[in-house]
C-alpha cells in the first residue's frame, strides 16, 4: 500500500490522510516480455526484421483476413529508402530468413503482395505457453509496464442521503475493473471513493429534514433512514418546483425567472455549514453513516473495495489556503457579481467558478482541493476520474485550472475517464423526481433470474446453498459484464435476456465454457487419468492449434486494455475464449481419446483455459462458478 509522502503540495497544508480502509494487499507475482513466448517471438522477429533492412520502428502485425499465418509485417513503409516495390521487398526478406536465420518456433516464412507473412510452429509454441500458464497461474496476463508507479482512481462516488441507483454502476465497475487492470500491470493503485456530501443540495436536504422529518416513520423509529432521507430529498424538490410555479401563476408570465423560498433556505443551511454549525455538521455526519452501510451492501454484491472513501467535507478546511493560493498566484478574479473565477480562455473553455458571490465554495473548489491532497499524499503518476460523459467540458475546466497551480511544478497526469450513460427499459431516472432504480434492486432482480436460468440448465446435483451461491456469481456478472462487455463511451439500455443468456456474448455463456472446463477435469480425476505436464504435447486438430495461440495472447491484451483505458478488450477476449473453448470441445473428444499424448494436451489445454477465463473475469470484476 502506498503510503502518504507530504502534507503539502504547492506550499499549501494538506490534513493527514486517514487511514486506509483495506489491508495492504500482498504482492502478486508481476511479469515481464521476457516471461512470455508470444511476446518474445514478437520481438525477435521485429528485432530481426530491423537488423536485415535498418528500420527501427518494425511493428509486427496480425496477417491480413484470409492469410494463413500468425504474424505479419508490411513492407510498404520501406519501398521508398530501399527503392524497391514492396512486394519485392517481402520476397527477399522471406528469403534471408529462412536462408539459416528462422526462429526455432517460426515453421514458415513467406512474402505476399508487399507483406511478410509467419507461421508458428505449434508443437513447440504450444509447449512453452501450456508450461507458462501451468506456472505463472493466476498471474498469467500480468505484465510489468507500471514498474510501481501510483495511479490514483477516482471511481463510483455516491451522494451521501440516498440510495446508489442504477447510474452509479458505470462509475463503480469501470474503476474497479480499471484498478485490477493496472495493478496487473506493475502500477500501485488507489481507489478513492469520492462521495458527495457537501454543496447546496445537501443544505437542501437539511432544511427538508427540520420542515418533515417527524412525517416519516423511517426516520422517526430509525428503521430505515436512508429512505427516509431519500424520500425528504424528492419532496422538497417537488415544494420548490410547486413555489415556482406559483410564483410564475401569480407574475402573469411562465418564462419569467424565480427563486423559491425553500431554495433560499437551502442555501442558508449550506451557509451554515460551510460555517461549521454545530447542528448541521451533526447531521451530515449521522447521514453519512447511515449511508455507508447502505452502500456497503452493493459493493459487497459487486465485490468493489476501496483504499479510500472520502467526502467532499474532508477537504473543506483546505479551501481557504486553495483560494489564498490563487489568489496571490493571480489565477483567480472577481466577476462583475463578486463570485471568484479562472480565466481558461487560452484553452477555449469557459471560466471556472470556484466561489460563489456569496462566499459559499463549489464542486470545483473541493475538486482542486481534492487534487492537491492526493498529489501531497501519494505522489502519484496518474489520477483517472471515472466520471460519465456529460462532465466532460467540467473535467477539461479543472485539469486546466490546476495546470495554472502548478505552473513549473511536477504535478500528476489527470485523465478523465469519461463513460456514456446506462438506461433501462423503465426510462430516464431522475432522483429528484423519485423516478430511479436502486442498483441493489438491479443486482437483487439479476441474482432472481439468474438461480431461475441455473434450474433450467443445469445438469449437476446441487444443494440450495450452491444454487444460491452460484446464481450469484451469474446474476451480478451478467450485469457487470453487459456493462463492461460494451465500449465505455457508448450509451447503454440494459437488456436482461441479452445479459442472462447462455448464448452469445453474455458473462454467463463465458461462466457457462469455464464450468465445462471443470466439468472435464473433475471428471478426467474421477477416472484416475492424471494429467502429465511434463509430456510434450501434440496439437493435431485446428481448434488445438486455434485456441492455444489465442490463450498466448492474453498478457499483450491486458497489457492494450491497460494502455487505452478499455476494459472491453479483455471482454471481447474472454468471450473469444470461451467460443474457441466451445469450438474444441465440439471437435474433438478428450477424455476417450485412444492417443495418450493427445488426451493429456487436450486435458492440460483445458485446464489453461479455465485459468485464463478466470483470470480474465477476475479483472472484470466477475466469479467464475466450477459448476452452473
């Protein structure tokens, strides 16, 4: 676990950070290229290339559709410095290679139509990846890119006082699979759960809660105060909403603009505690409490933890030290309202209010807060903000304000990891208008449906216990997977029979291929057939050869999806696991197999299968069940 470095960044005071809510985790084993054939053949053959035509920058690729090998270079980038047509230039190089100079574990080499084309030899390739997986295990995929650097993500952040509804789903998986990601990738990674509970809706709240919270029994009898405050939440926006329009009936004019007396309220509460009112600051403390056990329980579902869970109220002893900071630095001046503002007209954004006319701070002025204290206390390369799309021009307000902080000064690369937004076939959810589906509901629905699919099709003597405990595993990883299965920038409606299917691109038709693969081994130990790994395995039918040079590519695509921010591409490569898995148990027999050679790799190819879909759902923050 990182620990914290400085109590100050900038030469402003920065307060302790609190201790971490998780154990220090112990230390997985971390790779490197060089513990991986796939990835070693890859530079040999780039480093070849280079040395025979003195092109540095050899990129070796897949072979165009329809070609019949495993790797490809193309020639055209060098018809010009060689002066020759790139078709002649894949001819020679073929040509050098296989005259003596042909790796062990490449069979052909031949040029095509400006293209060098590759073909592994897949007894021997097949060797060396079967022995990486059967030792590496569940550290298979892992690759040392970060070496140790901290990346800090900002992920999930619920609003204090009321339920996680469906929305927060993308913000909480995309972050927690993002944090798997790279710490498979040698980065030291801390999760902060940033909540809400500050600004002028919680003052919203408060006055809400003196007005009516003798009204709600699950306030009264504290039975279930969170809804309580929910329901407070909903009512006074619809109070407000009412004052308006009245307000509007009584002006003879519906376009005109007016404030209610209940939003005024509001914002005296805020007032009150950015004051530190004894009263107020009591009650968010109380709120936030109860509201953490609530959310404790969808996290524990999703299986999500965090180094981290910090309020926007943490950081508000920092904001004026933050002010006086950039008000000396000139970053800051006053509107011709009297509020505070950043001039980020270089970067053709709008100006950044960071304090209101009344002296009341805002989101922004906690988030640069935020920004200095987590660069005093971890130092870290990164900081990823997991935070929906339509915060984007926000993101690029703040990243900028904080390049004018830290003018000349080392400061963190800030990214946001922007998402689009996920709706279900109930309609647009607005919490203000109670219109919203709780996300433990979601889950819950999900884990009822998916013990009925268990019941459908399985085959195995199960007690309730299991069946419960294996629709679990299905219902929550057919919604985490129908969210990250997707491309984070696309809008989602959730589709519950695409989600639960057993067929097609669904967690449980991958979950479905990993229980097979169990299935065979327990059966393979039932009949006392012992897998040998030191027998050189033989791979004689295509869907052999097809699924062990796929499972050799996992580390290169944890590796991409950890570059890009895209834990889609290690959902699309599970499933494509989990489909060439069912190809090869279609084709071919395993265990009545005659040919002891050939049973033995095809049990050993099971068994690296199985890893390698646990691995991959691991990182998707997805159980991978023995039996379903």
């Amino acid at each position: 676990m990182v620990e914290a470095r400085h109590t100050e960044y900038l030469g402003i005071p920065v307060p302790p950070l609190p201790e971490s809510t998780m154990p220090t985790a112990q230390k997985a084993r971390i790779l490197t290229r060089e513990d991986y054939t796939y990835l070693k053949l890859q530079d040999t053959l780039q480093q070849q290339i280079s040395d025979l035509t003195s092109y540095e920058d050899v990129q070796i690729s897949e072979p165009s559709k329809g070609i019949e090998a495993d790797y490809a270079f193309a020639t055209h980038p060098l018809a010009k410095s060689l002066r020759k047509n790139p078709t002649d230039i894949a001819l020679s190089l073929a040509a050098q290679i296989n005259d003596g100079r042909r790796p062990d574990l490449i069979s052909i080499v031949s040029g095509q139509g400006g293209f060098l084309n590759l073909s592994i030899n897949i007894n021997p390739y097949g060797a060396e990846v079967l022995k990486e997986i059967e030792d590496y295990r569940e550290s298979y995929g892992s690759q040392n890119i970060g070496d140790g650097a901290t990346v800090v993500i900002d992920c999930s952040s619920p609003n204090v006082a009321k339920f996680m509804s469906v929305g927060h789903l993308r913000s909480t998986i995309i972050g927690e699979s993002l944090a798997r990601i790279n710490q498979a990738t040698g980065h030291e990674v801390i999760r902060d759960n940033h909540l809400g509970d500050w600004g002028t809706q919680f003052g919203m709240l408060a006055r809400a809660h003196e007005l009516w919270s003798e009204e709600y029994e699950e306030l009264r009898d504290g039975s279930d105060p969170v809804k309580g405050l929910y329901k407070l939440y909903v009512r006074i926006h619809e109070e407000v909403e009412k004052e308006k329009e009245a307000e509007k009936t009584r002006s003879g004019n519906p376009d005109v603009k007016v404030e209610s007396n209940l939003e005024k309220e509001g914002r005296d509460w805020f007032r009150r505690l950015e004051g530190g009112d004894e009263k107020a600051m009591d009650l968010l403390k109380w709120a936030t409490k109860q509201s953490l056990v609530e959310f404790q329980r969808v996290y524990d579902l999703l299986g999500t933890k965090y180094e981290h869970m910090l309020g926007e109220s943490f950081y508000v002893p920092m904001l004026p030290d933050i002010l006086k900071f950039m008000q000396d630095k000139g970053i800051v001046h006053p509107d011709n309202k009297g509020a505070l503002t950043v001039d980020l007209e270089a970067q053709k954004l709008p100006r950044l209010v960071v304090q209101k006319s009344d002296g009341t701070s805002l989101y922004s002025t906690r988030e640069l807060a935020t920004l200095v204290a987590r660069s005093a206390w971890f130092n870290p390369q990164r900081i990823l903000y997991v935070v929906g799309g339509d915060q984007r021009e926000y993101f690029q307000q703040v990243f900028a304000a904080f390049d004018q902080m830290t003018q000349g000064e080392k400061r963190p690369e800030t990214e946001h990891i922007s998402f689009g937004m996920i709706s279900l076939p109930e309609g647009k959810m607005s919490s203000r208008a109670g219109r919203v589906v709780f996300l433990e509901d979601v889950l819950s629905e999900a884990i009822t449906r998916a013990r009925t699919k268990t019941e459908e099709v399985s085959r195995d003597s199960l007690t309730n216990e299991e069946k419960n405990d294996i629709a679990k595993k299905i219902g929550v990883g057919a919604v985490v997977f129908f969210d990250l299965g997707q491309g984070r920038e696309r809008n989602i409606q959730f589709d519950w029979d695409k989600a639960l299917s057993f067929e097609g691109y669904s967690a449980p038709y991958i979950q479905y291929a990993h229980a097979r693969a169990e299935a065979l081994l327990r059966r393979a130990t039932e009949q006392n057939i012992a897998i040998d790994p030191e027998t050189s395995p033989v791979f004689d039918q295509p869907s052999e050869a097809a699924l062990i040079k796929h499972l050799s590519r996992f580390p290169e695509t944890v590796t991409k999806a950890a570059l890009l921010n895209r834990p889609d591409i290690i959902a699309q490569y599970t499933y494509t696991t989990a489909t060439k898995f069912s190809d090869l148990y279609h084709d071919v027999s395993v265990l009545h197999e005659p040919d002891d050679k050939i049973r033995n790799t095809r049990l050993r190819l099971t068994q690296a299968t199985a890893q390698v879909i646990r691995n991959g759902l691991r990182l998707l923050c997805i159980e991978a069940p023995n039996r379903m």
